[in-house]
C-alpha cells in the first residue's frame, strides 16, 4: 500500500469512528454528574521575567509605564521574538491572564509540563517562582512541574546569555555569564542563528543571573511546586523509591539519578562497550493530591553525553547534547529505567481505581496526523521538525505500560492523538497542549467523573490580555534603529497595531513564517513556486496534463496562464491547452459557489500563513482563516488528486508534486481529531463534542 493510500484510509477509518460514536451536542451533560478533579494544563509558558533585577548595574532595562507607575523592563528584541518559536516577553502578561482565569474559574489545580521558564536561569526562575506562590498564597492553587529541554538546558550549570535583549535606543544588548565567552572576549561572532548579520549592539554586560542552573537550581527554586514531596499530598513516590511510600531517601534531589551513557541506558541497561556513563538527575514523580488522583510528572528530557574522549571542559554541562530532539524515542534507548517504573505505575493505579494522569514535556504519539511521510518527500528526513517526531515503538513503549492518558506540549501545537497498540490492545490517549507564548495561544482544562474510563478537555483561548502593549514603545525605538541602518530582515511594524493579545500571536506566526520558516525550511523551488503566485494559478494549473508540468518551468506555467486568461475569445494552436485549463477552472470554482476571479485573492504567502496556522493550531487555526478560503483550499486539493495521483510515479522533486504534496498535507493538519472541547472515553477512544 502506497503512503498516501495508507493516509487516506487512516483519514477515513478515523472519520467513520467518530461519526460512530458521535452523539447529541449536550449527551454530556446528561450522563455525567458534576466533575470529580479539574486541572488546568499550562506547557511551554517560556517564562521571561520583564521586571528582573540583574545582580549588576551595567544593564538596568528599560523605562515603560505598566499599572500606572514606571518601571524597568528587560526584555528581548522584536527582532529575537519573530525569528522564533515563541514569544519572550508578552507571554508574561499572557501568563497572568491565564492564572487570573483560572482563578475565576475556581480550578485548584494546574499542571506546567516543561518549558515553563526561558532556559532555567535564575532572573527568570526567581521570577516564575514568585507568581507561583503568590497564587498559590492568594487562591489556593497546587501547582505540579515537570522540566522540558528549556529548563534544564542541560542537566548541570552552564555558562549561558542572551545577545538580543533591547537596550538604549533600540540597540541590541548582549547581556551573558561571567564566564561566557562573550564575557571573556573570546567569541564575537556577527551572525545570528539564520546566518544573518547582527546589526550593531552594545557592549556586553555580564551577569550570572543568565547562568543556566541546571536541574540543582530549579529544585532550590521551584521545589514547592511538584518537584520535592509536601506534607499535604497524600502519596509521593520517585523511580527510585520503594512503592510503600516509606523511603524517604529516595525522595531526597540528590538521590534522583540514573546512569546514562553515550551509547545508552546506563545502571543495570549498561553494556560492556558503553563509554562517556554520567550521573544525572531525574525529576520524574508520582503524587496523589487528593485522594483518588494520581499526577504522573514524568521527566523525559534525555541529554547524552558527548563522545569527547578528553572532557577538560570547565562545566560538566557541556559534555552532553540538549534534549530537544530526544522526547520518548531516547527514553527508549536511554532512560530505559521510567518504562517499568510507568508500568508499575499503572499496574498499580488500576488496582487501586485511581484515576492516572501522566504528563510530560514531549509528545507521545504522532503530532501531524499521519503527514509524515508526505513532509519528508518534500522537506526531507528529520527536518521541519520530524526528528521530534515519536517513533512508532517509542509510542507503542508508553502505550503497552498501560499508561492510558498523556498530556505534552513541546511542540506548541493543539491536538488530540488516540492509538491502540497491537499487541496489547492498550489505548493510548495524547494530547497536545497549545503554548501561551504562540499561536494560538491557549491552556486546556481536564475534567475527570466518577466513571475513571471518561475525560472531559476544554480548551480555551486568550483573546483578550490586559496589558499586553505594554512594550510597544520600545519597540518603536528598535523598528526606528533598524530602518534607519537599512536592516534587511527589518520585522513589520504593523504587528504593533494588534489590537488583541490573540491578533498579536498571529501576527507572531505570519512573521515567523516569513522572516524564518520559509527561507529557512521550504525548499528554494517550492519557495519559487509560491512567489508571485496566485490560487487561480494553482486551481488553473491543476486542470493542466503532467506533462506540461514536467516540460515547462513555473515561471513560464504563470506567465502561460496570465496571458490564456486575457484570450479566451481566441483559441488557437498555443493558447489551446491552457485556455481549456481555464474553461474548466471556472466550471469548477462556479459549481463550488465561487468565481475564478475570487481565487486570485490570496496568494503564495497566504497559503504559506495558513500552512502554518493549521499546523499549529488545527481546528484553532481557522479562527484567523475564512471558511471561503479554506473551502477554496479543499478545491484546489480535489483537482490536484484528481489529475495527478501521487503513487503514479516516484516522488522526483518537480514543483507539481511539490504543490501537490503542501495542499495534501494541509488537508491532513485539517482534518485532526476535534480537541477543541470533547468527552473522551479512555477505554475505546472514541470522541464526543462537548457544546456548552
């Protein structure tokens, strides 16, 4: 069976399970009595403290006006947020919003599965832990931490800075560890991470207060919060604990270790062969906050070491790669200790009738609904983010522990994944919490009900932050800088415009695509393709024979078409084939409700947009894409499988498989499981809408 012909099946088996075990809009609220345990879900917050004090006076931030009084913000550059993956400065007032919310809503429990702080360095952690407590003091909120790749960058100290923070007259302003090596003069590089130009900055000021701790500083900071067992929860267990709760010594930080070796697990997985074996921390617990309920905080952030056979390196940190590839795949092979441990676990919470509720930073299963093969074709293998994707037997691993319900983030994607494992039989539910520092920026809640086999998941969207213009003058002085110096990567300042928290996180995502994602990750064909293009010439040229595709280039596709489109009156001899190219693209949009005019309202960059804002955000994702669009999209889709089947021939690069392959793929991104707000039934899978 070809990979598309496996998509489609899937895609369809999938529907036909849904409208199976689809019910009335409200069945829910028939069959379920008031819910037995809430927990908000809050992945990847990427706190950055705005209102730090760094321990020197070389580097005070700067002044902005917030709640009425001036203070002093350190913040990162307009430049740095729209070349990333997330946002580092308004996702603080995002956070707040989020915590007020959920305060509202009288919900006493919230979850924070990795990344919730900006690479685990003190300013930004002391920051974090001060909110924290503040609403746990204020409202009675239980908060429960797992690490992911940005909190413990690594799993000791590390020397560590930022080259980007906004300084005096919209200037960047390197701000680094003492020892850094921008702190010792000894690396001055120009270029950012795209292999652009920096432009002009500051000198450098040097501060440990962005040193990266490692997991030692988050358990002196953040313990309260999950991390170290409380005298108010009910049960609290380690790996490394005697499952009859009375070993406190595995309970202590320092005794929360495992071995892990360049080649694999270490401990009582070690090979004979293994080389470069470390000690290293593992924050992964088991607690009962109330009875009834057990928090499975699972740690997967997985560093191996480096095979550097003489590792003089001044911080242990440095001889190991960074977890933010490794997720369950290398839980697989390196920290094989967390899988029996999960199985016990589950064992055990059955046993008992517990309701288990695991959560981790990194996916557990598939995040892109089965695209990708069909990214790999055109992106190839282990980019566009596939290398983060779990691998079938690291999904098929979690699943036959009998852990039932996973929550992740990483990804700052929405979604919902449910498989069965073949060999157990066991049902594995995934689902994919959005991040508050992206698009869309949203939390989920989960409801549990005295039947264990039912969830309910909630997702809700921050449209509305207050104050989160705040720093919007600064970033006026840094556009100003920037245009004045004729910066050729100049970001665009009608994002300062956004009159919502939400509009601004689009705006984010618009950016980021174009400033990032398409001259970074798009093949440069694909990028030709989608230039100067309009979706009447992708609909139109979907009505053409392959071979005209193959003989001639896009450039003169376009030009062919622009110029059939103004003789339709005149057939002849070279016209002939794209006239008739057209004829049928009008049939086809008028039958569809639309006019061929109508396609020629977007183009190339909004199709890249979209692309990114289904892929993120799924069914979210429609909240800033017209339906007209879309149905438009579905369209061109139609007549590009139609007219060329993607399993007719191997997969050669030309740029009408590569067409066919982006409309494709958005389909699928499309057509995700709903997880906006759905009833769950942990024990077959199936999925209800929930409408209140």
């Amino acid at each position: 069976m070809t990979v598309v012909n496996f998509i489609y099946m899937r895609v369809y088996i999938l529907m036909i399970l849904l409208m199976a075990n689809c019910t009335q809009p409200n069945k829910t609220e028939e069959i379920f009595d008031a819910p037995f345990f809430e927990i908000a879900f809050m992945p990847d917050v990427h706190f950055h403290d705005l209102f730090a004090n760094f321990e020197t006076d070389s580097f005070e931030g700067l002044p902005v006006t917030w709640k009425g009084e001036e203070k002093m913000a350190v913040i990162r550059t307009m430049e740095a947020q729209l070349n990333s993956t997330r946002l580092f400065n308004e996702n603080y007032f995002a956070f707040i919003a989020a915590l007020e919310d959920i305060a509202i809503r009288g919900i006493k429990y919230v979850a924070l599965p990795g990344d919730f702080s900006d690479d685990g360095q003190p300013t930004h952690v002391r920051g974090l832990s001060d909110i924290l407590n503040k609403y746990r003091d204020q409202y009675g909120i239980s908060f429960f931490l797992t690490p992911g790749n940005h909190d413990p960058t690594r799993p000791f100290a590390t020397e560590s800075g930022k080259r980007d923070y906004l300084g005096e007259e919209g200037m960047r302003q390197p701000v680094f560890s003492r020892n850094h090596p921008m702190c010792l003069k000894t690396n001055q590089s120009t270029r950012n991470s795209n292999g652009n130009i920096y432009p002009e900055s500051h000198e450098v000021t040097c501060t440990d207060d962005v040193k990266e701790m490692g997991y030692s500083g988050l358990y002196d900071l953040l313990g309260d919060h999950g991390l170290l067992s409380q005298e108010n929860y009910l049960y609290y267990e380690t790996p490394f604990s005697i499952p009859d709760g009375s070993d406190d010594y595995h309970l202590l930080p320092e005794n929360r270790m495992y071995e892990v070796c360049h080649e694999g697990s270490g401990g009582e997985y070690r090979l004979p062969h293994y080389s470069h074996c470390f000690e290293v921390p593992d924050m992964s617990y088991l607690v009962e906050p109330i009875d009834g309920i057990w928090l499975l905080a699972l740690d997967t952030n997985v560093y191996v070491p480096r095979a550097i056979d003489d590792q003089t390196t001044t911080e242990i940190g440095d001889n190991f790669y960074g977890s933010g590839n490794a997720g369950y795949n290398q839980v697989l092979t390196h920290k094989k200790h967390l899988l029996p441990w999960m199985d016990d676990i589950a064992r055990r919470a059955n046993e008992q009738e517990k309701m288990l509720i695991s959560f981790s930073h990194f996916p557990a299963t598939d995040f892109y609904n089965g695209a990708g093969p069909l990214i790999e074709e055109v992106w190839g293998e282990n980019e566009f983010q596939m290398v983060r994707m779990p691998k079938p037997e690291a999904t098929s691993a979690v699943a036959s522990t009998g852990v039932r319900l996973h929550v992740a983030g990483h990804m700052h994607m929405n979604g919902l994944e449910i498989v069965k494992d073949e060999q157990t039989g066991n049902v594995l539910t995934n689902i994919q919490v959005p991040s508050l520092a992206a698009y869309v920026p949203a939390y989920k809640i989960m409801r549990t009900f005295s039947d264990l086999g039912q969830i309910e998941i909630e997702t809700v969207v921050l449209n509305e932050v207050t104050d989160f213009d705040t720093l919007f003058p600064l970033y006026i002085n840094e556009w100003n800088y920037l245009n004045s110096i004729d910066y050729d990567h100049i970001w665009d300042r009608d994002i300062l415009h956004s009159k919502t928290y939400l509009e601004f996180t689009d705006w984010h995502i618009r950016e980021l695509s174009r400033l990032r994602f398409l001259p970074g990750e798009w093949p440069e064909d694909l990028r030709e393709l989608l230039k100067n293009s309009t979706g009447k010439h992708f609909l139109v040229a979907s009505f053409l024979p392959v071979e005209v595709w193959h003989n001639l280039t896009w450039d003169i596709i376009r030009k062919k078409i622009d110029d059939a489109s103004d003789q339709l009156d005149g057939y002849d001899e070279n016209h002939n084939l794209f006239q008739n190219a057209i004829q049928k693209s009008m049939e086809a949009a008028e039958n569809s409700g639309f006019t061929l005019q109508e396609f020629e309202n977007w183009n190339g960059e909004i199709l890249s947009r979209d692309f990114y804002r289904i892929r993120n955000a799924g069914e979210l994702g429609l909240l800033h894409i017209p339906d007209s669009r879309i149905n438009q999209y579905s369209l061109i889709t139609k007549y590009l499988r139609k007219h060329f089947k993607f399993e007719d021939t191997n997969y050669n690069g030309s740029h009408y498989q590569s067409l066919y392959v982006v409309f494709e793929i958005m389909t699928l991104f499309s057509n995700r499981i709903p997880s906006k707000h759905v009833m769950i039934n942990l024990d077959n899978g199936s999925v209800e809408l929930v409408n209140k």
